[in-house]
C-alpha cells in the first residue's frame, strides 16, 4: 500500500514548482469551462439540455454546481445513470459513496425507521440516536467518548471551533493552505483555497495558516535527507503555535482528498507539538474516514488520537445527511452554551441510516478490502503511469487514489474523455485526477475504470504537442 507518491521512471526527479508560483485551480471541475459546453455539445440530447435549463432558472448559480453538468435518474452501487440512459462508473460521487449508492442494508433501515419515528423534536431523544453515538464511541475504542450530530460536515466542523474556543479559553486557530473544511463563513476562514476565500470580504479573525504536508510538492524546498523527509512542515507549524502562543487548536484533514499522504511521523510530531503549546487537534474526516483509507477512522494509520474528528458524508449512506463530532471526554465543558442546537440534530431516520453504515462496514471489512483492494489497485495506476508521460505520480491510501499530471490545467480535459467513455472522476487543482469508489465496488469495475483511464489519458496526450525531454510544449 503506497502512504506517498510513486513516480513513475520517466518522471523521477521532477521538481516541484517553484515558490510564489500561482497556485492552481481547486477543488473540481469549474462549469464556467469551455470543456463542459463543448461535452454536453457533444453527449447531451435536446431533452437533457431542457432539464438543465430549468435547474438553472431556479437554483443559485455557483461555480462548482448551478448550472450543472448533467441529469442523473438512477445510482446503484457504483453506478449512475443520467436522462438519456447513459451508464457511467462513479468514482467522484462526492465522496458519500463508502457503501455504495442506494445500499440496501441502508435502504431497508430507513424504511422502517420512516414507519417508526421519522423526526425526533428538540428537548427529546430516541434510541437509534443513542445507539449510534454508542457504536461511534466503541470505533473509538472509548477515547472519543462523546458525541455531537449535526446535518452536514460544515456544521460539525462550526461545533468543534466552538467548543475548541470554549475549552481553552483561547480563538486562534492553525490549518493549512489548500485544506477544505467546508462552504460556510467559518469554515472557508479556517479552510485554504482561493476558490472559496478570495472576494468575500473579512473572514474570521485569528485564522493562522501553514504549509501542508505535501511531499509531492513541498513549499518549504524540503529535500529527503537520510533517505526520509526532515518534516520541516511539522516544525513551521510548531513555529506557528510557539510565536502565536495562544492558539486553541489545529484544525486539518488527516489526509487530504485529493490525496495527499504526510509523510511519516508527522502526525505525531503535530500531535506533540499541540500538547506543549496547549492547543487541541482537531482531525476532518469528513471525505475519508469510515474506513477509505484503510482504516475505520484515517487517523488511527497514524498511530495518534485527536483530541476531536469530524465525520460526515458516507455516516448517511449517501442517502441522509448527517455528520458527527467525536471528542475526549474531558472536553464535555459547555453544559452552558448551545454549539450543535441544531432542529434535525438527533434525526432518527439519520441515525437509522448510520447505524446501517456502520453494519455494513462491520459485516464485509470495508476498511480491509479498502487496504487489500487500494494496494493493487495503486500498482496498476504504476503501470498506467509508465506508458503515459503525462503522469507525473501515484498516490494514494487504501480506496483513495490520485493521479499528478505534468502539466496544469489539464485534468479537467482528462476528466471529460473519461467520462465520455464512462467513468466519472474528480479533477482537481488544475493537475490531480482523484478517484474514490465505493468501498464495495467490484474488482472488475476497477478493472474497468483503470481502461478508461488509461485511454482518456492517451487521447488527451495525442491532442497535445510531442513531450519532449520532460516537458510539455503547448
């Protein structure tokens, strides 16, 4: 199982960009691209474009969503289908797909629940809530001890700065540039791309941020010394803290989607450095944990505990919303205050869907057949690698994997020969196309999407000029 990048030969020594350089696209497929009207020119009948006119009569439009790209009708499994009855394998699927689209475990669970109680008024409480706070607890093997549901990641992660606030005394927080913690005030304040950030104004105060612990592209320079990297990422950010002096928590994502792997033992050294400046770690795993990474929670690979984790989108099956914050039990400190009050917060039929989750992720091992699965799907992301001078990289942990391309601005075209041939993937910061299946798919639909790829990748190279000696001229 690879934990970084596998560059393949023909890129080996590549460096990275250099600083000050202007930092790439992020976080998806821009519908203000001139790909997206040249694909749905191409792909989409009369009834279709009729559908998406409507949707952006009425919707708010924005640039990652209204107007949108297609109509879906049907997903299962891995699987959607959209208007004009084209079938296309789903490795984007926003990442709510660890389990698979419309489940029936899941499916079945709401079901019943919609027949028991289908709403739980505030000042109440119900069973399925409790029980799966209870099962969330035990994952933690009793050390996140208690638990705050919310509707969707961006509040869980709003719960946790309030509580992070209230429990140290303190505001400030550290997080780091490219991160994503959500689309609300706060949480693009402590998030760090510019598509959500730049042009709105003040954002909250006390935001610190710091480099990410990329290795593929390190803003530090850093260079591999001994044969492992100096983590010289984990001691700015213990610069940060130490100069600060009074900050209440570092907020990250144990692995960022698109996937970045820190190196190793960087984890810990955060871990450390937060227990002498006395700020909590705060882990989002609201993309990867449930077991993507190959391991139930993605920071359990890491050999640390968090003070608080964010869950979310898989928690519902793709089906409910609903997201979770887990902390230590010593930071059960605000009887006095409402930071989850929140109308949906102990939604039975939420709660009905999770506990499914956690069934079936219990029942079939998904964070092992992630880690099983992940590992030979990596090496043969390797070898596509190898016939495609366009790769630059391999990452990836568990069912979370990412291809780097050698030239910006090209993952987007990649994503739309893809598609074509019938397989939906997430192009991102300009140069990285993720993929994340369900953790249920079959091996012969990754199979399958490793040959879409494969050519979408050799059709977008045949459209560019020759490659030449590790550069591309276009």
């Amino acid at each position: 199982m690879s934990t970084g990048i596998v560059p393949p030969p023909h890129q080996a020594g590549t460096p990275p960009p250099a600083p000050g350089s202007s930092p790439p696209p992020a976080e998806g497929d821009d519908n203000r691209s001139p790909r997206r009207t040249e694909w749905q020119q191409r792909h989409l009948t009369a009834e279709t474009r009729a559908v998406l006119d409507a949707d952006a009569r009425v919707f708010v439009h924005q640039s990652l969503s209204s107007p949108c790209l297609d109509v879906l009708v049907a997903a299962e499994g891995a699987q959607v289908t959209d208007l004009d009855g084209r079938t296309m394998l789903d490795f984007h699927a926003n990442q709510v797909n660890v389990v698979g689209f419309a489940n029936p475990r899941v499916v079945a669970a709401v079901h019943r629940q919609l027949d028991e109680l289908a709403f739980c008024t505030r000042r109440y409480t119900n069973r399925p809530a409790i029980r799966l706070a209870e099962r969330l607890v035990e994952r933690s093997q009793g050390v996140l001890t208690r638990v705050l549901f919310t509707t969707g990641g961006a509040t869980a992660m709003s719960a946790a700065l309030q509580l992070a606030r209230v429990a140290t005394g303190r505001h400030k927080t550290v997080s780091f540039w490219d991160a994503f913690h959500g689309a609300t005030l706060d949480t693009i304040s402590i998030g760090g791309e510019a598509d959500f950030r730049s042009g709105v104004g003040p954002l909250v105060s006390g935001t610190e941020h710091v480099p990410p612990p990329d290795p593929s592209r390190c803003p530090l320079g850093c260079r591999a010394r001994s044969g492992g990297c100096d983590l010289a990422c984990a001691d700015y950010l213990e610069y940060v803290l130490d100069h600060e002096g009074d900050v209440a928590a570092v907020v990250a994502e144990t692995v960022r989607s698109t996937p970045v792997i820190p190196p190793p033992g960087y984890w810990r050294r955060v871990r450390e450095a937060c227990d002498r400046h006395g700020a909590l770690l705060i882990l989002d795993e609201i993309p990867n944990g449930l077991g993507r990474t190959g391991h139930f929670f993605s920071f359990e690979a890491e050999s640390i505990v968090p003070d608080m984790v964010v869950l979310g989108k898989s928690l519902g099956g793709g089906i409910m919303p609903i997201a979770a914050l887990l902390v230590r039990e010593g930071l059960n400190v605000a009887p006095h205050r409402a930071i989850g009050h929140f109308t949906f917060e102990k939604s039975p039929l939420a709660a009905a869907a999770g506990l499914a989750v956690l069934d079936e992720i219990a029942e079939h091992d998904l964070p092992g057949r992630a880690r099983d699965l992940g590992s030979a799907t990596l090496r043969r992301l390797a070898s596509v690698a190898d016939r495609h001078p366009l790769v630059s990289g391999v990452r990836g942990r568990g069912l979370l994997m990412g291809l780097e391309l050698g030239m910006d601005d090209v993952a987007e075209a990649v994503m739309y020969e893809a598609l074509s041939r019938g397989l939906s993937i997430k192009p991102t910061q300009g140069r990285i196309l993720q993929l994340a299946p369900p953790l249920t798919v079959r091996e012969e639909d990754l199979g399958r999407a490793i040959a879409i790829l494969d050519a979408a990748l050799g059709s977008v190279e045949a459209s560019l000029e020759p490659y030449h000696g590790g550069t591309w001229h276009g």
